[in-house]
C-alpha cells in the first residue's frame, strides 16, 4: 500500500522533523522537483543530520536548516526548503543515497 502525501508528513515529523519543515519538504519536493520521493528521502536525511530534524535551527540561523552556506537568511523554513530544492534539482537529483554527502570515516 502506498503512502500518500499525509502520511509521508507524519513519518517524517514521526522520525523527529519539525512540522513545518515536514509538511514544506513534501508540499515542494512534489510541486517543484524532478524525482519527488528522491527529494525528500535526500532532504529528510540532510535536515536530520544538519540541524536534529529543524530542531536546532531557528530565527537566530536564518533558518538555515539544511546546511548550506549562505550569505543571505531565509525568513521562514519554508524559504531554506525551497532554496535546497533548487539545489537538489540543479545537483544532487543523480544521488540516490546520502552517503555521498558527507565523508567516509573510519
């Protein structure tokens, strides 16, 4: 059985994403990218690893959930969501898995 859009928002707010960053990567990973479902694996992961899911990301970072180096803020998370789509549609599309993210460790 397939999972809809309400259900891939409550299993990404169920593996600790804050709501808004939930219902944002779904809403514009379907909206705006090219391989939806790839977007919002790659992005759930991310946003997990950079900032606890948007836990540790607030007004004081700019909203600036995903990692990225910006020189402007964002004035809601939904503006640093969109702004990773963008990223994702121009780069990471290809990437399948997360690990080509960060480095290997020992």
């Amino acid at each position: 059985m397939g999972c809809d859009k309400i259900c891939k928002i409550q299993t990404l707010k169920d593996i600790g994403i804050r709501p808004e960053i939930a219902e944002s990567l779904v809403n514009n990973c379907k909206a705006l990218a090219d391989d939806p479902v790839n977007c919002i694996r790659i992005g759930s992961f991310i946003v997990v690893n950079e900032s606890s899911g948007g836990n540790r990301c607030k007004k004081s970072n700019s909203y600036n959930c995903f990692g990225m180096s910006v020189n402007v803020g964002y004035k809601r998370f939904n503006d640093g969501v969109i702004h990773w789509i963008g990223k994702y549609n121009r780069y990471w599309f290809n990437q399948k898995t997360p690990d080509s993210f960060y480095p290997d460790y020992p």
